[in-house]
C-alpha cells in the first residue's frame, strides 16, 4: 500500500513542466556545479546559455584529479564535454524530439598540467540542418568535436561525440523527459 496519492505521478509531472522553466540559466549553472560527480572531477561549468547553445566548462588540475604520472585525469577530461551537447540539444529542439548520446571518443593529444577549458557551442544553422533531416521520421546522427585546451590555448585533447536526434512520434524513447529548462516553442 503506497503512502503517497494516486494522483502522485499526475502531481510531478505537471510540478516539472511548471517548475522547470523557472529554473534560469543562473540556476541551472549553480545545478550542474553542485553536481556530485563534477564536484568530486574538480569540473566546473564557467558559462552556459542554452539559448544561445553553448557552454564552456573548466578543469582545474587538483590533486582529485591527477592521475599516476601527475597529470590530468582523462575521465575527467572527458567529463568536461560529455552531457552538453545533449543537453543543449533537448533544450533548443523541445520536446517534440528525442535527444541521446550516441557514442564519443576522446584523442589525447598532450599531458595536461595545468587549467583546461572546453567550449561547446551548437550554432542555430545546425538546429534548421536537424529539423529538416529528422522532419520524415528517420533517425538523425550527429557529430560534434571539441578541443579541450590548456592556459596557452594549447590543444589537450580532442572529444568526438555522435549524438541521436528523432522526432518523438516515430521514436520508442516516447518517455525521455528533460532536467534541463526546457525551451517552450512546441
């Protein structure tokens, strides 16, 4: 016998999709740099405006994150870059489609030992390009590189990540649901 009422699930949902929309740029940054897996990386999102799709993320080299030869700990590189696309995606598509990623590699190009900095950043020509290649139904595969780069802008490491984009009406990922704020253009 549950505790809670019946009408509980209507209650959260409706909650979400009033709720989240408030949740500002401000707020949203402050959410994903108390998030407990980038908090213990040492990751912090310097900047980020899902409406204008970017979003620049910083590394700090710390003794959290050194890795056995003292330099910076690839997960963590990694990490820096990982949900943003996605997110900044969901967020400028709607929730009219579904957002997942696909798969990602990472080429480490030099030993980190200082700050490092990605910049990922979807410009709205891209977003036009999506809807017109998703507006039949078909799955639309996406790539999106970025440079991590240290204090002398020098090139660290470089991550490929392949994103999925379907409109939701021909997806089976019908109940995919957004933390970010979503954009309310559908």
């Amino acid at each position: 016998m549950s505790l809670l009422p019946k009408n509980f699930d209507n209650f959260k949902r409706k909650a979400k999709k009033n709720i989240m929309p408030l949740l500002t740029p401000h707020l949203f940054k402050l959410r994903v740099n108390t998030y407990p897996p980038y908090v213990g990386a040492g990751i912090k999102v310097d900047h980020i405006d899902l409406d204008q799709g970017l979003c620049v993320s910083s590394l700090n080299l710390t003794a959290l994150n050194k890795n056995a030869v003292g330099t910076q700990f690839g997960g963590s590189l990694y990490a820096m870059v990982d949900p943003f696309y996605m997110l900044i995606l969901m967020h400028q598509l709607g929730s009219s489609y579904v957002v997942w990623d696909k798969s990602a590699q990472i080429d480490f190009i030099k030993p980190a030992k200082s700050r490092v900095t990605a910049k990922m950043k979807i410009p709205s020509s891209e977003l036009t390009l999506i809807q017109e290649l998703a507006k039949n139904g078909d799955p639309v595969f996406r790539e999106y590189q970025t440079d991590i780069v240290d204090d002398k802008q020098k090139v660290i490491a470089s991550v490929t990540k392949t994103v999925y984009i379907r409109l939701r009406k021909f997806s089976n990922s019908k109940d995919q649901s957004s933390a970010v704020y979503p954009k309310q253009t559908d």
